[in-house]
C-alpha cells in the first residue's frame, strides 16, 4: 500500500513534537516532508534567553537533530518558505528566496507556522539595529551588537522583553526598557509583583520608562539606529532596538490559501477540538498560529497538548479532543522567582489571600472562588507554583485546607523525600530520586540536553521518581526551574497508561456503567491501543473488575503482579518470602513450633519480625511455597498483596494497667472481618486500647484508638514513603460500630479508589469531607456499603490452601521440564 | 541439523504466562506463550538485574521483569528503551501443540 502524505510548514516545536507524537503511534503511516523557513533543524524557542545571557549555547538548545530527520525517512527541506498551496490539486511551493521552487504534494497538511513579533508601525522601525526576539538570527544579531555597542532599548516590559533585557545587560550593554503599561508583565502579574520585579531588576542596572510610548526612531548617517524618543520627548540612546510588544500568530500562508482566520483576539487560524481547520478538514493546525475557541497559545505546555490531539487523529485513530488549557509562566531570568498562573488579578466573586514582606522581597497572592484555586501570583518564593498550578489544574475544592494553603505544599504534611521540598536550594550532587539514586545534577542535565519536557520524560531517561514516586513533586519543580514555567505538566485527565487514553475513573466508571465483567471486554469497549494491555493497566482493570463485580467479574491471575500470583512475596534473588497471619498479632506455642519446624525442614534462611507484628520467613524456594503454607498450617497473611495486611495491636484493658479498651480482641475481630479483602492497595490497620497509642494508630489507613468512653476512629494515615498523620474521622461507641464504619469507609475506598493509590492520596483526591458525608451522614449509605463489602468477602478462599478456588495455577510451583 | 527436544505441550503454559525449564547447572530457561499462541524462550535473567523473567507479567510479544519492571521484547530478549540490554534467546519450535528447545543450544548457553 502506498503511503499517506504528509506535509508540515512549520519546523518549530509543535509542529515536530506532533510529528514525535505520531512516529509513537503510527511510525510507518506516512511519508513526511517537513518544510521550515528558518535554517536550523528544530531547536528549544524557550532557551534563547540562556543563549543569549550566555548560559548555553545554541548547539545545546537543538531538540531534533539532522540525524533525527534522516532516521525517521522525513525530507527535510530548510531555509525554504512556503509560499502557497493549491488545495484542490493539494500542492506545496516553497521558495528559497532565490528564485528556487520545491513542490511537495499532500494527502494531509499541518500548519505550524507559529508566529510573528510585532513591529510598532512607528517611524525609523527598519533603521539597521533594530529587530524582534523570536529566533536563532534575532539571538545571533542581538549578541553581535552587544560585543560592538554600549546602548540597548528593548520595547515591551512583558516575558520576552525582560529576558531580552537581561541578556543584554549581561553582556554588558546599558539597557533600558520602554514600557506601555504602569507595570511590568501586566498579563502575568498585578501591580504590586511587578513592582517588586522592578525594584530587583534595577538593582540589576536596567532602566525603565513606564507608561512611556514611543514617538519615532531616530538613525544616523549609516542608517543604523542611534536613539528613540518618547511621546513626552525623552531620547534615548540606542545602538540597538529589541522590539518585544507582543507576538501575533502568523497566518500570511493560511489567509493566502483561504483558511478562516479569526478577526477576534490576537487572531490565528481556526481549528477545532481535533485541531482540523475549520476550513479544509485536510489541514491541520496546532501552535502559536492556531486560534481554538478564541484562544491562541504563546506557552510550549498548551502547544504540546494540542501535538498530541492532532497526532491521534493524523494517525487515524479518532480518539482524543483538546478543550484547552491552563497555562502558568515562569520568568527565565537566573536569580529572579516569579510565579502566575490562573485568574491572579482576581475580581467579581472572588477572595484574595496575600502575603506581602517587601523587605524579604516575597510576595504571594492566592484567589480563591467557589472554594477552588483559581488563580496565584508569587514573587521571590515559588517553590510551591507547581502545586498551586496542580490544585488549580485539578479544581480540587481547598475548603479543607484554606488556612494552611499560603504557607505550602510542606505545610500540609506532604514534605517530600528525605524531608526536601525545596528543590532549588538543592545542591546538584543531593540525591533526588532515593530509589534509583538519581541526583539533581543529572536530571537537570537531562532536561536541558534531551529537551525533556514532561514528567513521563524525566521518568524515562533518568528513572527519577519512575519507583515509589515520592519524589514526583521534586522532579516536577526541577522540570519547571530548568525548562522554565513552559513544561508540560502532567494534565488533569490523566491517561492509565500508554495502551490508552482513558483515565482510572473513566475505567471505573465504564466497567460499572456498561457491567463489563471481563479484561477483554473493558479494552474493547475503551478501544485500547494494544491486544491485552500491559503490566500497568492490566492488574488494575482485574482490579477494578473484581471490585466493582464481586462474584460476578472473574478474576485473572496472569493480569495479577507475581506475588499476588504466587502468594508470596518475591526477593531480589528470585526466592521469596512467607508471611503467615497472626490474628491482631497474637500467636501460639503451637503455631511457632510449626514455623520453627518448617524453617528447619525448607532450610529457611532468614526469620525476622516485622514492623506488623507477624513473623516473615525469607528466602523460600518457589517449589517449597505450597509446602511451607501446608506444614504451617496458618492462614495466609497477605503480605504480599495489595489487601488488608496486618491489624496491629497493643495488648489492651487485657493486661495493660493504663488500658481503657480491649484492643487486642478489637483488633482480631476487625482482621477477621476484613482479611482477604482486596484494594486498590495495601492496607494497614491498628488498634490502641489507650491514647498512649503503642500500636502507632496515628499512621495506618484505619487506626482505631481506645479511649475510656469508646473509640476514636482515623483515616489516611501512612508510614510509607512519606509520613501522613491521619485524620481523626469519628468517635464510635461500640465494638459493632467500629466494625461498621471502618469496613464501610474501606469499602468506599474499594470502590472509588485508583489502583495503586493509598487511601492518604484517595482522600487527598476526593476530599475528607466526601468521605465523611458518605459513611458518617448518610446512615444507609454506610449500612450498603458495610453490606457490599460483607457480601463481597464471604466465601472468599484462603489462597494458600483453596487453590483452585482461589485461582492459583500450581503448575507454576514446579518446572515443566528439568535437563 | 536441529536435535529438537520436547517441552512441554502448548497448554502446559498459561496464555499470557510464562513456564520455567529447569537445567542442572546453568540458570533456567523461560518459555513463554503470548495470548495468540505465539511461544518464546528467554534465559530466565533480566539484562538489569538478573530478575527472573518467567516471573513476570506477558503482555503482547513482551514480558515486564517482575524486580524492576523492566520490558524485554519476547522475540528478541532486547530491553525495550531507553533501557539497554539482552537476555540470552533459544529457538522454539512448536509443531502439532508441542514446544520443542534446541538441545544443543540448551546445552551451551
């Protein structure tokens, strides 16, 4: 079959990502031809201020090498401008502005045309010296006439200006910015950070004139520019002019071949959700040049969004729409911080939180609406702006959290791995990643050198924060300190995995809506992209199938990870380990005898006592499982799955001359109620009998503490990865209604749980007050969900000696042949 | 001229699942059968480090190594990027529901 043709004008960064995004998907559906005006194969438009303040280099700043081109078969054609289509006979002509024509013929056309600086219509505007910031020739111009003139002026006190400024004073020139409006970056930031940013800009040695208009440019006898001068008659000397007012999208192609433009705004090509013109369903737009539902982008995030979209449907897959985006910016001027995202100038129906220390030079502003985040402006402090942009991008409701919010993400107990939560003072040799040992050094050296720009990326190259993932919040302000406010931040709608576009809650909503009671089903209804998943969505589409249709969904024990597979726990050299259950932590002569014996028999290495008082043996050879779990003759302890682990315990009113209640017996009904009960993760309870709390009830998905009227009950704590005191949930009277509403709140957690997601982040994710309306104020509500978990755990086999009902293939405990 | 040796019958492995040929003396060898019936053999090591890869979760033409979820490509044993590496690979032959390993290749690597 002859290969679709597609061109793309355009050999910038989201014309290339798109193509990146569907080599991914579709690598062998098209012949590409790729045509960019500019003679440089696609590089990083964000870095050209550290380019031109001399942080790197342009060799540093290429994303797509040549090679990339050539490996992937693209014809690359550079330094040739497209100059028109024929789109009946669907043709491209670019020139190479020697008279030189190329013709490329089309099935489906991307235009990435980007955009154009705008030039103030003033007189003097094509005096020599004079020119915008977009490119590599704008950055190569601008530092020729640093190393030969003292006098710079940069028009426009916005993103691009500053930086432009500050590049230039580093390299030495005198430079003042003229500048409209009564403050800096007035689309970023409110009065009171801009000011602050200009006080440190001008401890810096820039100039500036506000509210200040340009009158004419003035040139001298060689037609170079000399000076510029303001309505009000100022002169300013100026061997060198940045025009930086303002971007527009470049749409000459498309308003030459006939493409609706907006006339709205800052203009752009029309697209739709799928980013098709709207036009000619053959021309696709995405980037600075599109305009989608009136909006036309300037930052890389939104940009990458809508290459991804456009990927999907060039790659004929028709899934996936783009409803826009909310972008945050971040000024990529070394030592200064600032932050906006949002709504930040706030308004009608809105609420203001500020913290202003003009001395420290921190200014922080929060709007709130409705309960959400719906705007932030930080200055001099910004190491929360990625966690403000995530409460913002997820309209997660702060009621909760209001009075702690201004003060940070490590405020709310989240504090990061190895108690770090500011990844900018980090040394470059501090270990981020504490999994993979990956240090700050090399993942900011990774996002630089191979243009990373997503979390997934930095996963991927690095491995940082690719195990436990405490480390995530870290990565991702590295990402945005060292690719600047324009990476991409992982959407709010996440995807399960690479096999699909579909969301977890999209996943559990499905399987519930459509009663899907297989895996097979549930890919199929959900298109996924691949024949049975992966080792990522597998396990949880079991998951959610067993949890949502209990009795009814079957359970697949190849879609499961090895050790809930096997029922036990594999080691680092392929032996694994045997936890038996020890109810609320109480044993026996008897049944230590049987583990003393059983370890002498299986020649068991290692026998320690764990943190969940039960005894774990180690080093357990496959062959031997079904024979340690017979000879031991104790229930399995599912310390290998993500189910109810341990009860733990103290000892209680039974002995303890300070207890108040029974924990012990509390604690033995309670394993006894819920053992066998899978989740979306592991789960951990404890009981105290006194507030003294031995049994550390404070850190446990379920802690249950004892107190002399009764029992105070807690939820979302965790000991793991980062230690989260968990919230107090309700005080109880009776054993019954411990029962009751622990049993009832874990079964909320099973059913609206994310696989692999602890019932600290479930909580964090719906809010507390969600949960205490389903299982505290609605009384039936918590009596089904109690019943429905009862109904799910009857009956349920004990895997190490029901095997078949279980589902546990034996085959697997001996070899198939031996040699 | 091949010295095929018989396995195992297809069915003897799970579909998407993974069984182990046990060798006295040298690490095992893992035989694979992908959810069309397609059937794969790797040495029993990840390319990382060491996991055994008749462990693991098979999806596709590929398995994911159960100690650090690596995925190694079934046809090839190449670690799928940006990882890097190889687990050994052993002809299969499968002819009439019956898998068969090369016995001299089992014997040598």
């Amino acid at each position: 079959m002859k290969k679709l043709r597609l061109v793309l004008v355009g050999n910038g960064m989201a014309g290339v990502r798109t193509l990146e995004e569907l080599l991914k998907i579709a690598p062998d559906l098209y012949e590409i031809t790729v045509f960019g005006a500019e003679p440089h194969p696609n590089y990083n438009r964000i870095l050209l201020s550290p380019v031109l303040a001399g942080e790197q280099t342009v060799e540093q700043i290429v994303l797509n090498p040549l090679d990339w081109y050539a490996e992937h078969g693209i014809t690359l054609h550079l330094g040739k401008t497209v100059v028109g289509v024929d789109r009946q006979r669907r043709i491209v002509t670019a020139s190479d502005g020697k008279g030189g024509e190329v013709l490329a013929e089309y099935d489906r056309l991307l235009l990435a045309t980007g955009s154009k600086p705008f030039i103030l219509p003033v007189p003097g505007k094509d005096l020599e010296g004079v020119i915008a910031y977009r490119d590599i020739a704008d950055t190569e111009a601008m530092i020729d006439a640093a190393a030969r003139f003292p006098h710079a002026v940069v028009i426009g006190g916005g993103l691009l200006g500053l930086e432009a400024a500050n590049g230039l004073a580093k390299r030495g020139m005198k430079v003042s910015v003229v500048h409209l409006m009564p403050w800096l970056m007035e689309r970023q930031l409110d009065d009171v950070a801009g000011g602050l940013l200009r006080k440190s800009l001008e401890e810096r040695g820039l100039q500036f004139h506000m509210g200040a208009q340009t009158e004419c440019l003035l040139g001298n006898d060689d037609g170079r520019v000399r000076a510029l001068k303001l309505k009000d008659g100022t002169e300013l000397p100026a061997d060198l002019v940045v025009m930086a007012a303002g971007i527009r999208p470049n749409t000459e192609l498309a308003l030459k071949i006939g493409l609706h433009c907006a006339n709205e705004g800052r203009g752009g090509i029309v697209v739709t959700d799928t980013l098709q013109t709207v036009t000619d369903p053959r021309i696709y737009s995405v980037g600075e040049c599109a305009a989608h539902r009136g909006i036309a982008y300037g930052l890389v995030a939104p940009l990458f969004e809508q290459g991804k979209v456009c990927a999907t449907h060039l790659a004929e897959f028709g899934i996936g729409r783009y409803t826009g985006s909310q972008v945050s910016t971040k000024l990529k001027v070394t030592g200064i911080d600032l932050f906006s995202a949002g709504n930040f100038a706030g308004g009608e129906g809105t609420e203001e939180v500020v913290l202003s220390d003009p001395y420290a030079g921190v200014y922080k502003k929060l709007v709130i609406k409705d309960d959400k985040l719906v705007g932030a402006c930080l200055y001099g402090d910004t190491v929360d702006g990625s966690w403000y942009f995530k409460l913002l991008r997820d309209a997660r409701n702060v009621n909760d959290i209001r009075d702690r919010l201004m003060f940070g993400e490590s405020n709310i107990g989240d504090t990061g791995h190895q108690g770090h939560s500011k990844a900018a003072s980090m040394a470059d040799s501090d270990e981020v990643c504490g999994c993979n040992g990956v240090n700050k050094g090399s993942i900011c050296k990774a996002i630089k050198e191979k243009g990373l720009f997503t979390l997934d990326e930095v996963r991927k190259h690095t491995k940082a924060s690719a195990s436990c993932g405490s480390c995530t919040g870290l990565v991702e302000q590295l990402l945005m300190f060292t690719a600047g406010g324009d990476y991409s931040k992982a959407p709010a709608k996440k995807a399960m995995c690479g096999c699909t576009d579909t969301s977890h809650q999209e996943a559990r909503d499905a399987i519930k809506a459509h009663k899907l009671l297989t895996i097979d089903g549930v890919y199929r209804a959900l298109n996924w992209r691949t024949p049975n998943g992966c080792a990522s969505c597998r396990p949880a589409i079991n998951y959610y199938l067993i949890s949502t249709w209990p009795k009814e969904a079957l359970d697949d024990p190849q879609s499961r990870y090895i050790n809930e597979r096997s029922h036990a726990n594999i080691q680092k050299d392929g032996t694994y380990s045997v936890i038996p259950r020890m109810w609320g932590g109480e044993t026996s002569s008897s049944e230590l005898r049987r583990i003393a014996d059983a370890v002498d028999k299986y020649q068991i290495p290692t026998v320690k006592v764990t943190g969940g008082q039960r005894i774990d043996l180690l080093g357990v050879k496959k062959e031997d499982l079904v024979n340690v779990w017979k000879d031991i003759g104790m229930p399995s302890g599912h310390a290998y799955a993500k189910a109810l682990r341990t009860v733990k315990t103290c000892v209680g009113s039974e002995w303890c001359r300070f207890g108040t209640q029974d924990s012990t017996q509390m604690g033995k009904d309670l394993e006894r109620a819920l053992w066998r009960m899978y989740a979306p993760h592991k789960v951990k309870l404890a009981v105290s009998g006194c507030p003294r709390n031995c049994a550390e009830s404070g850190i446990k998905d379920v802690g249950v503490i004892g107190v002399d009227s009764g029992w105070e009950i807690y939820v979302g704590g965790n000991a793991g990865i980062k230690t989260e005191v968990a919230h107090f949930f309700c005080k109880l009277k009776t054993p019954e209604e411990v029962l009751e509403y622990s049993g009832a709140f874990l079964q909320l957690y099973r059913e609206e749980g994310w696989y692999l997601e602890r019932t600290v982040h479930y909580i964090a994710r719906v809010g507390l007050d969600h949960v205490k309306k389903k299982v505290l104020d609605d009384h039936e509500g918590r009596k089904s969900l109690w019943a429905r978990l009862q109904f799910s755990l009857d009956g349920e086999p004990d895997p190490w000696f029901e095997h078949e009902k279980a589902a546990v293939d034996t085959r697997q405990f001996t070899p198939v042949g031996v040699l | 001229m091949v010295n095929w040796t018989r396995i195992c019958r297809v069915e003897d492995i799970p579909r998407l699942g993974s069984r182990r040929v046990a060798r006295s003396g040298a690490t095992d060898v893992a035989v694979f059968r992908a959810a069309d019936d397609h059937v794969f053999a790797l040495l029993d090591k990840c390319p990382h480090k060491g996991g055994p890869l008749s462990q693991g979760i098979v999806f596709g033409h590929s398995v994911a190594c159960p100690l650090h979820n690596w995925t190694i490509e079934l046809a090839s044993g190449e670690a799928r990027a940006p990882d890097v590496g190889c687990a050994a690979r052993f002809a299969v032959k499968l002819e009439g529901g019956e898998v068969f390993l090369d016995a001299a290749e089992l014997a040598a690597k």
